[in-house]
C-alpha cells in the first residue's frame, strides 16, 4: 500500500471539503436560503431553489469567490457540489 498516496489522498480531500463548506455560504447567499447544507453528493434535485436559472448564478458566484473559470463543457460534466469543488481545486492548483 502506498503510503504517500493515501496521505496525498486524504489531503485532497479535506480541501475538497474545504471548497464544499465555502460553498455553503456562496449556495445559502444565492439562493436565499439559509437552511443549506451541502455534501459531496448534493444534487439540484437536492435543493428546491436550485433551478436552471440559479445554476447559472451559482457557477458564476463560485467562479468570482475562488478566481476560477469554467468552460461550457467543464459545467456540463457537473453531476454534483463534490464534482463542482473537485474541480474548482484543480482549477485553484493550475
């Protein structure tokens, strides 16, 4: 078992972790709902405010907090939070 790379790994993910808390306050502000709770699995279907509208607003509010940019093509392959922050924190590590 490689060492190193379970603790590289367990790293990664607490900045992960990291990223979806922040994202909490960005969803809450938003979205106008303090009740929010994100994890690493939260979907839109998850959250009834989060429509296609608000997706919009979502990735361009995270794009501006974390001084990202995303294509198109990046967004679309979002399939949930965790996904979104995995790759804000590939983005933030370029």
């Amino acid at each position: 078992m490689n060492v190193k790379f379970l603790f590289s790994q367990k790293i990664n993910d607490m900045e992960v972790n990291d990223i979806i808390t922040k994202y909490e306050s960005i969803f809450r502000d938003v979205l106008d709902n303090e009740d929010i709770k994100l994890k690493y699995e939260t979907t839109a279907a998850d959250i009834e405010e989060w429509d296609s509208l608000s997706h919009i607003q979502l990735v361009v509010a995270v794009e501006k907090y974390f001084k990202v940019k995303f294509t198109t093509a990046e967004i679309r392959e979002f399939n949930n939070v965790g996904e979104m922050a995995t790759a804000t924190l590939k983005k933030m590590n370029q």
